[in-house]
C-alpha cells in the first residue's frame, strides 16, 4: 500500500518532556522525500520494511484498547502517519522497537509494506528500558498502574532514585512515590483501576486504609454505594483516629506493667529501680547505687541469682 505522506517529529517527541503531541502542527515531509535506510547510519529518518521490526521487549503498556487502534487506522488511511516510529538497530538487518507501538500495529494492519522511522542509538537494556518507560509517561498514555510499574522499573531495574526519574520524566518526585504506592494495593483494586471502574483519585484513597481486607470493603462500597473521595477519606480519618487511641491505650497498659515490674524489682533489690523500654520491645533496666558498699551489695545478689540460675 502507498504510504500517503504528513511526518511529524519523532525525536524531540519521545526525549523532550514539553513536547505535546496534539498541540503541536506536523511538519509535514512528502513520503517520497524519506530515503530507504542505509543499514549504517543514526539519528536519521528513513523508510524501513515493516516485517524487519521486533516488538519492544521493554514495552510498558499492558493495555491495548482496539477501538483507538482501529480509530488511529482510519486516521492514517485518510491522513497520512503524522508521527514516525523510533527504532535502533538489531543484528541480521532487523530493527527493534522503541516507540510507537500503535502506531506500527496500525500500519502493519493496513498492509503497510515499509514504514518511516528515527533509527537512534540505544546500546544497552538500561537505555532502551529508560526511553520506553520515559516516551510512554510523558505521552500520558498509560493507565495509572502501568504508570505506577514504569517508575517502579525505572528505580529497579535503570538504578534511578525518584529525584533522577522526577528530572528526566518532569513529575514532580511526591507524585512519582505516591504512583508507586499504588501498586501496594490488591489486585482487585489495580485491575479495577486499570479498567476505569475507579479512579486514580479513590485509589490514592484507598491506599490510606491499613489492611488490604478493609481497603476491598471500601472498595465494594464505592462500586454497591458509588462512594466519593471524600467519603473514603472520612472512613480512613475513622479508623485513623481508632488506631490512635488504641495505640495509645496500649501504651498506658504497657507503662502500667513496666511500672509494676519496677515496683517489685525494688522491693527485691531493695534500690530504685528503673525501666526504660522501647517500641520494637527492647530497653534496658537502671539499677541506682548510692555508696561503694550498696555497689558490692548488689553485685553480690547478681552473682547469687547467676549461680542459682546454673
């Protein structure tokens, strides 16, 4: 099939986080102006056969919706592929993708016999990783739990902290950890998300539930019920404050015991005695002395305890 012409830019799209795909007019390049690849160079745009392209073996997108690939193939049949793809080189004269999945699916369905492209270097798996996770997010066409996975495997898998991936995708570093949070939720609820039964905005509120057992509650609220944001925040700020007393209940009964304990270590040793305990469970106890003599006295009644224990 004659590919119809209308390019726009490819590079400054998939590096540049200002680029806006649809606020931006297409350069337009007639088709036969783009040269058949060389099988050497970089950095160029050329035409290559459709059937020597890999797939992304980085691709961050889970989820393919078909009505936007067939809507994108009625818009190249009519206009043209505004956008080429972004490949780099692979052995035996193939080319791997980088960008444009749809796009290239769309073409391939057409019957597209050659494709134009940026072939770009990108050497190592940290490289291609970082450009496909990096295209995808400031295009915004993720879903949030691809999203939340392309910054988890950005810091795993590319050693990137959450500062360098906030730099290099333009998020800001809050939003970035709490995408990543998402991911801490049951599956249920990310499978939900994924398919827009809920919004990124109710599980950002869920999240803040302490178990995964009431945060699936809530969620059978918010699809029986339709419940608002606002809803599960004051049902978190509920239990919040539960947690609160009950912690601090706990707290009292704990220093009650340690008071006890006290009480009856200074009945036994006949000295002050004093507990200085620590949340993880550990502490130490303070044996007060007040002569060499009351020292020797003391030590003589922990060496009568130690034989006594052997």
């Amino acid at each position: 099939m004659k590919m119809k012409q209308g390019l726009g830019r490819g590079l400054d799209a998939l590096i540049n986080p200002n680029y806006e795909n649809t606020k931006e007019v297409p350069i337009t390049i007639p088709a036969n102006e783009i040269n058949i690849d060389n099988g050497e160079s970089f950095d160029i745009l050329v035409k290559i056969k459709i059937d020597k392209i890999k797939p992304n073996p980085y691709q961050p997108r889970i989820e393919f919706s078909q009505e936007a690939l067939e809507q994108l193939k009625k818009s190249i049949v009519e206009n043209g592929l505004i956008q080429p793809i972004t490949v780099r080189r692979a052995p035996n004269e193939f080319y791997e993708l980088i960008s444009g999945e749809r796009r290239f699916r769309a073409c391939k369905e057409i019957g597209f016999s050659k494709i134009p492209a940026y072939i770009i270097k990108a050497e190592t798996k940290e490289v291609m990783l970082e450009l496909s996770l990096i295209e995808n997010i400031q295009r915004e066409k993720l879903n949030p739990i691809e999203v939340a996975n392309a910054y988890k495997r950005l810091s795993e898998e590319c050693n990137l902290s959450q500062d360098e991936i906030s730099k290099k995708v333009g998020k800001d570093r809050t939003t970035i950890a709490n995408s990543i949070r998402l991911l801490k939720l049951p599956i249920e609820i990310q499978s939900a998300l994924i398919k827009n039964v809920i919004s990124a905005s109710h599980a950002r509120a869920l999240i803040n539930l302490p178990s995964s057992k009431l945060q699936l509650k809530v969620f059978q609220k918010i699809i029986n019920e339709g419940l608002n944001v606002r809803d599960i925040e004051k049902i978190t700020q509920k239990y919040s404050t539960a947690k609160t007393l009950a912690q601090k209940v706990k707290n009292i009964q704990t220093d009650n015991v340690m008071r006890d304990y006290e009480s009856k270590l200074r009945s036994l040793f006949a000295t002050k005695v004093k507990i200085n305990s620590k949340k993880n469970g550990s502490g130490e106890i303070a044996f007060e002395f007040y002569s060499s003599e009351e020292f020797e006295r003391l030590y003589e009644l922990f060496e009568l305890i130690n034989r006594n224990a052997d």
